[in-house]
C-alpha cells in the first residue's frame, strides 16, 4: 500500500500500552487519524511511526499510510493543506471552511 512514511525509530521501548491504544483507536474506533498531543521531545513522533508502520505491515488501510508533518502548523487551515499535500491531494476552488471540512472535519 501507499506510503510516505520515514523509517521507524529503533529506540522504540516501554510504551506498548500507548501504541495499542492508538492501533485501536485506528483499526475498531474508525477513526481516519489519531491526534498525539504533549510537550516537545516525549516522543510524540516515534509513537506515530510505530503505530503508522504497524498498521501498514497489516494492509489494515487499504489506500496507504501516510505522514504528516505538523511541525510549526498554528491553524487548523494549514493542517488541511499539509494533509492535502502529505496525499497529493490538489484543492482548486474551494473557500477555507470547506477545505478544513473535507480533511480534517473541522
């Protein structure tokens, strides 16, 4: 399947509970994203990578998986246009409420 991702961490240890948490929140909750928030240098990017490879490995997203980076993002809108970048998406036309519907349900 499609994909984008950057390597996984190799120093990936002792957060096995998070991880499922967030698998499941993907693979039975439904959800298209999960959102991983806290103070920089937690881990918050190797947490997604784990989880993002895992569920690659397992075909459970047919379309891919794919990163995006949020780094230095301060508004909902440039978050839309990041994942729509991160998915080769193209938006032509649409005004700045129905772009962060579409993606993001904003």
């Amino acid at each position: 399947c499609a994909t984008n991702l950057p390597a996984p961490s190799e120093t990936f240890v002792g957060r096995q509970v998070l991880m499922s948490r967030a698998v499941a929140a993907l693979l039975h909750g439904r959800k298209r994203y999960v959102c991983l928030v806290g103070a920089g240098g937690i881990g918050k990017t190797a947490l997604a990578l784990a989880v993002a490879h895992y569920v690659r490995l397992r075909h459970a997203f047919p379309d891919g998986v794919h990163h995006v980076d949020c780094s230095g993002l301060s508004s909902s809108l440039q978050l839309a246009y990041a994942l729509a970048a991160a998915l080769s998406l193209q938006l032509v036309g649409p005004g700045e409420e129905q772009v962060r519907e579409e993606l993001i349900g904003a």
